[in-house]
C-alpha cells in the first residue's frame, strides 16, 4: 500500500516534512477504489475488501477549523460597525470626525449591532461543540468579505450624519428592540440546547426537542429554530433602523439559512424514522 500511496502523492516527497504532518494532521481524504471518503472511526479489518486494499489519498489544501472562521466572520463586523459610529476619519466628511448622531436610534442600534456579535463570539468560544471538523482556507476569504462587506455598507447608511430615523418613530424603534432581544434570547436558547444534546466527544446524534425553556418550545415546529431566531433578530433590526443595506442583508441571510436549514431537516429525516412529522425546516407550516 505505502508504494500506491508514495505514487499518488509524489509531488510532496520533495517537501517531505510537510507532508508527513500533512497525513498526521488527517487532512487528506482517504478513499478505497471509487468509494466514498473513511471515516475517522473506521477500522481496516472491518471494510468491506479483501485481502489486498488500495488507499487512495486526496490532498484537500491548507484546512482552517471551523472556529477560527467562526470568529473571524464576527470579529470583523463588530469592530467595522465601532468605526462608523465613532466616525473615525476618512469615512465622512471631515467636520464630522468623532461626532455623534443626535438621534437615540443610532446609538441604540450600535448597542444591538455589537451585542448580536459579542454573543456570537462568547457562544463560539464557550458553548458550540464543534465534531473536529475543519474547512478549506479559502473559504475563510469568501465568509468574510460576505459579512466584511455587509457590515461596512449597513454600519456607512446607519450612522451617517444624514440619517433619518424610522417613519412611525419611537413606536417602530420599540417593537423592532422587542423582537431583537426576543430573537436573541431564543437564539441562545437554542444554542444551549443543542450543546446539552451532545456530550463532550459524543458523536451519536439525537433529535432536539422543546425543553422546559419556553423560547426552545419552537423546536416543535421548526428543525433549524436558530435560524429562525437568527432571521428573527435581523428583521428586527432592519424595522430599528429602516435601511436598505439592512433589509438587503435580512434577505440574502435568510435565503442562505433556508439553504442549510432544508439541507439539515432532510438529514434529520433521512436519519431517524421517527423524526416530528409536524417540522418545517425554519418557518412554521411554510417553509
Ligand atoms: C443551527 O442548527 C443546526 C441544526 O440543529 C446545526 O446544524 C447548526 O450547526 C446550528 N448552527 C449554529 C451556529 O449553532
């Protein structure tokens, strides 16, 4: 086998030590014949071949795990969104450096923009479980200049001098907080709940169900309720802050979400005959 494997991969023999911790680091792909990858779990005397086996290794690039990404999406926003409201220079006219707005909206927007990435960042580093799992490098680019970019258009319109706040005024901005921090509440609790799903190192999975927490009884309409509640706490938002780039990053979030939500719901069904007839993947009896 190793004589297969040297051939396979002979353009890193040349770069030996990479490629030693290359396959220590388990980021090739390993295949028998045509079938689909190994997993880690997997034993050799218990795969369906005979007496001889062909490995075949598939280099799958420079990998990233999947919290570093996590982390990279949200520091950016967080800090891109602080510069527009404290208008560093350069960004609006010169006269406007380091002023404030004098409608309470924006200020009360900023609060609600860097409190959704502060919970993403304390829930990536203290409450999702992430299986091992690591993505290639380049995605990293593509995730973030996604939300890189988002973040720049919404926080240039909202916290720039002309800004007009919302057409039905404080009534708007109240009921738009009221559904933000429920959303967030519910995103949290989702979160939590699904962490208790899995213990440490497990890799059994379970069905989630409503617990006692009022917010995670969505679970028994919805596969995906964080996603849900991720939708939720943007859409109020965008009714906070009566934006465009808001609106317009609500939309493409939410198709995105719809995406991973259907894909998730079908692997839900695929996987547990007993699976909730009544769940939709991430709105209610619609979608
Ligand atoms: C949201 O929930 C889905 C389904 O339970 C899960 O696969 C996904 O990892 C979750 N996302 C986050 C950020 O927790």
């Amino acid at each position: 086998h190793s004589t297969i494997y040297k051939r396979k991969t002979n353009k890193y023999q040349t770069e030996h030590r990479q490629y030693t911790s290359r396959v220590s680091g388990a980021l090739f792909h390993c295949v028998i014949s045509e079938g689909k990858p190994l997993k880690d779990e997997d034993v050799l005397h218990q795969l369906p071949v005979g007496t001889t086996a062909t490995f075949y290794f598939r280099d799958l690039g420079s990998q990233i795990s999947w919290r570093t990404v996590f982390l990279t999406e949200c520091i950016g926003p967080l800090f891109i969104y602080l510069m527009f409201y404290f208008r560093v220079p350069f960004i609006y006219a010169p006269k406007y450096d380091f002023t404030t707005s004098k409608h309470w909206v924006v200020h009360l927007a900023c609060l609600c923009h860097s409190f959704h990435y502060v919970k993403r960042i304390l829930e990536t580093l203290f409450v999702h479980r992430f299986c091992q799992g690591t993505m290639p490098l380049r995605n990293i680019f593509k995730n973030c200049l996604y939300y890189w970019c988002f973040a720049v258009w919404m926080a240039y319109y909202i916290n720039h001098p002309l800004y007009t706040p919302p057409y039905y005024g404080e009534q708007q901005v109240k009921t738009a907080l009221g559904i933000f921090v429920f959303c967030q509440l519910g995103s949290f609790s989702i979160h939590i709940t699904l962490r208790n799903l899995k213990p440490p190192g497990s890799k059994t999975k379970k069905i989630p169900y409503p617990t006692k927490n009022p917010f995670t009884w969505i679970f028994a309409l919805v596969s995906c309720p964080n996603y849900t509640y991720e939708v939720g706490s943007w859409l109020g938002f965008t009714v906070m802050t009566q934006c465009v780039p808001v609106a317009f990053f609500t939309i493409v979030g939410f198709i995105q979400m719809t995406m991973w939500a259907k894909g998730k719901h079908r692997s839900y069904l695929r996987e547990f005959k007993e699976y909730p007839t009544l769940r939709s993947p991430i709105l209610p009896f619609v979608l």
